[in-house]
C-alpha cells in the first residue's frame, strides 16, 4: 500500500507543479494585457478569460498537494481535546464525508465536460474558446483529489500518518527534539507554548 501512497504524492505534486506554471503564465498574461491596453492603447480580447481559466484550473490542481501538506482550513479545537483513539474516529469519518463530497463534484464535472465536448458549447465572448477545454480541470482537480483523499486515509490507518498535526502539539515535538529541556525553561512565556502544554497535560493521556 505504500507504493499507492507515493504514486499519489507524486501525482500531487507533479500537479501543483503546472499549477505554479499556470499562475506565473497568468500573470505574465496580466502584464501583457496591462501594457498593450494603456501602453499601445488597444483593446483586448482574450486575457481576461484566459486568466481566469488558468487560476481557477490550478487551484483545482493544486488542491490535492494542499491536503497533501494539510493546508485546508480547519477547526482545530475539537481534535485538541480528544485522545489518539477518538483523533482517528474523527479523522476518518471526516475523510469519508470530504470524499464522498468529491466523488460527487468529479462525476458532475465530467458530465458537464463530456456535454461541452459532444456539443462543442463554445463561451459567449468576443474570444469564444470551447468550454470542454478549460472545464477539463474541474473533473481532473477532482480525482486527484479523491486520491490523495484515499492515500491520507491509507497512511492513517496504517500509522504512517498521525490523524491531525496539530500547531500546538507540533510545537512541544519540535521543542523536545531540537532544544531539550532548556529550551522548555526558556520559552515558558511563549503564548502557544503554554497553552500546547495546558491541552497536553490535561488531555494527552484521555486515549491511553
């Protein structure tokens, strides 16, 4: 299972790669558009809507190396006060609810693709480009994140993931490991340190 999970790390990856591409030609599109508009003072027709494409379709490829890193937004506050067992519980049910959430999402966007692409519906402005063609990103974004979803659920279950990172334990790990006990006694004022150390104490041992 291992193997699933590195293939899909590196599909993540290899996605918000052309992502990054695709945001740095966007913006290359932009300072095009903004020099030939009030620089040579003409009209443009199709950089708008070709930017537009392209940020939306790398934020959909990009989403699956996001959850990859756990960049998503969340609500910390719950796992914080329960143990390992319950961690894992929420964790997974979570995941469950996200992906069938995505497998939904995929299986619309394909069928919007696959009508663009029999009806050849082209857009209603002046540049008129196929819709199938940037609506590609919308089903793709989707099983590659459903994927990832899949091979974050198999590294929990296997334990080569722990259920959620949090900021406050990640802290008192990086503490522990790199400055020992006297940098526990010298970052006794830090805010999040403390309050890391008031939730492990007071609920670290709760799953044991």
């Amino acid at each position: 299972m291992l193997w699933f999970i590195r293939g899909v790390t590196a599909l993540s990856r290899a996605a918000a790669t052309v992502a990054s591409i695709m945001i740095v030609v966007a913006a290359l599109v932009v300072c095009q558009m903004v020099f030939m508009r009030y620089v040579m003072g003409t009209s443009t027709i199709w950089q708008t809507e070709f930017v537009t494409f392209m940020l939306l379709g790398a934020t959909l490829l990009a989403s699956p190396y996001v959850l990859h890193e756990r960049g998503h937004v969340n609500v910390d506050l719950l796992p914080m006060l329960l143990g390992p067992r319950g961690k894992l519980a929420l964790a997974l049910i979570g995941n469950f609810i996200a992906f069938a959430f995505i497998v939904i999402v995929a299986y619309t966007g394909f069928m919007l693709w696959l009508e663009y692409f029999e009806t050849g519906w082209r857009s209603e402005s002046v540049w008129r480009p196929r819709l199938w063609i940037p609506m590609t990103f919308l089903p793709l974004g989707m099983i590659l994140l459903a994927l990832q979803y899949i091979a974050q659920t198999a590294a929990i279950v296997m334990g080569v993931e722990e259920p959620f990172t949090l900021e406050a334990e990640q802290i008192l790990k990086e503490e522990s490991e790199s400055q020992g006990g006297a940098a526990q006694n010298a970052d006794k004022g830090h805010p999040a340190v403390a309050q890391a150390r008031h939730v492990v104490d007071a609920h670290g041992g709760s799953g044991k």
